[in-house]
C-alpha cells in the first residue's frame, strides 16, 4: 500500500503498519501507524519495545524524540524511491 507517511511526511511511499503500542506491551490494532519502511527500520533501531510503549507509543512523541529528530530532517529531503539503511544506536546494542 503506498501513501504519506505518518511519521516523515513523505507522500507515494509505500508503508507499513506500526504498532505504537508494541504487541509484546498489550498493543493491538487500534495502536496503528501507517509509516514508511525507513522510519519504520530506523525507529526499532534506536528504541527497544519497552522504551515505545512507555514513552514513545503516539506519532507526536516519536516526532519530538532527540534521537529520531535528526533522522526525520534528513529523511523528509530523500525521495521516496530511495532506500536508507538504519543501524542500531550504540545504546540500544547495549541493551
């Protein structure tokens, strides 16, 4: 299925479904997002499940975030037909 991104903004881009309540935290399908693949990668890149449900589980809070922040400036200047790669934070490797 292809739209606008939620999360980047990015328009006629294929998405994927987000929980913003994790399913291994109680979400179900009422806690859906339509984001795009790379914010969809990047975000479980940077944050565990539990750091979602707690303090990340709707779309305005993942946008203000530090940490996605930066990625969101950079990934609303690409085109959708290009594909970024995400890698886990040094923090979230840790865990």
């Amino acid at each position: 299925m292809e739209g606008k991104c939620e999360l980047c903004y990015r328009e006629n881009i294929v998405l994927t479904k987000h929980h913003l309540l994790p399913r291994e935290e109680g979400g179900k399908e009422e806690h859906i997002s339509l984001i795009c693949e790379d914010c969809h990668k990047h975000i479980h890149a940077l944050y565990t499940n539990r750091e979602l449900a707690v303090r990340l589980n709707t779309i305005k809070a993942l946008q203000e975030d530090e940490k996605i922040s930066k990625y969101l400036k950079f990934i609303r200047k690409q085109p959708a037909s290009k594909k970024v790669r995400s890698y886990k934070s040094k923090e979230r490797k840790k865990r």
